[in-house]
C-alpha cells in the first residue's frame, strides 16, 4: 500500500511538472496580452527588429502628429514602441524582412495594445505600410495615404478606436 501511495504522490508531482513547463510554452503561442478590442494607429520610425522565428517584433519611433519628429519621453529620448507580429518566415512572405525594414524606415500600422499598458502591441490582421524612402506622409497622415506606399500583408487599413467586437487570433483555424 505505501509503494502505491509513493507511486500516487510522485506521479501527481511529475504530471504538476510537466503542466507548469508546459504553461509558458503555450502562453508564448497565445495573444491573449493583446487587447483585441482596441486598435492604435502609429507612423513610425524603425529603430530595429527582432526577426525571431516565433514572433518578429519591429520596434519604432511614433512620429508626432505633424510629421516632422519623433516622440519623446520626459528626458528626451525617443518613445519607443514594439509591434509583434507573425514568425520572421511568415513576415517575409509578406516583404517585412531586417533589409526591408532596416533603421530610418517609415511606416504605418495599426496595432491592438498590450492589456499591461506597455509600449507595445500586436497588428491582427492589418497590413503594414512602408512609406517611400525618406518620406514621410503630411501632418495627420499616414504611410497608406502616400501612392507610393507599398502594403504588406493583405490586411483592412486600421480605424483607431474601439472595436465592436474583440478580434482574437487564437480562434482563427
């Protein structure tokens, strides 16, 4: 009887184990840290990106409404944002690579902020706008608005706001 107890409590112990590892691996898959209902829409400036194979993340400078500098924190550094989208293979398919979207690059996207408040967010199923080399768009607009502007992904062009309902990724089959 107590080998079989032994048996019991060590088995319960290894299954808790493996669901605790487990959880980060599939935390890592879900965008459940987006708030889908809410869309941001930033022009930008790249100051990197991350092409990691599960989630590239292109982090960028918001443009201020005239279009003429970045955003900056209380000790004037520039704001930086991170727009996390799908695994660099996938990102390619749609031309978001490093060389095509290297540092100094303009562009456009709408994006669903973190719930954490931080800077950062996820791009659904909007497209991403890259404005013609050094140019940026006219005070209040963005990269879409521009003719030369090239879209990547196949994604609506994002409305700032509050959307009816709460767009999540992790139903899509």
């Amino acid at each position: 009887m107590m080998n079989i107890k032994k048996a019991l409590i060590g088995g319960t112990a290894m299954v808790g184990i493996l669901a605790a590892s487990m959880v980060p691996s599939l935390a890592h898959h879900s965008f459940a840290m987006f708030d889908g209902r809410q869309v941001k829409v930033f022009t930008g400036v790249v100051t990197r990106i991350n092409p990691d194979a599960n989630h590239l993340q292109i982090f960028f400078a918001p443009l201020d409404e005239a279009r003429q500098a970045v955003l900056r924190n209380d000790n004037g550094e520039p704001q930086i944002w991170a727009v996390e989208m799908s695994g660099a293979a996938q990102a390619a398919q749609d031309g978001i690579s490093v060389n095509g979207f290297a540092p100094g690059t303009i562009f456009s996207v709408g994006l669903h902020p973190l719930r954490n408040g931080q800077p950062g967010g996820d791009r659904g199923e909007s497209a991403l706008y890259k404005c013609p080399e050094n140019t940026p768009p006219a005070a209040g607009e963005h990269c879409w608005d521009l003719p030369e502007s090239t879209a990547h992904g196949d994604g609506e062009i994002p409305v700032e706001g509050v959307l009816e309902e709460e767009y999540n990724p992790d139903e899509e089959g």
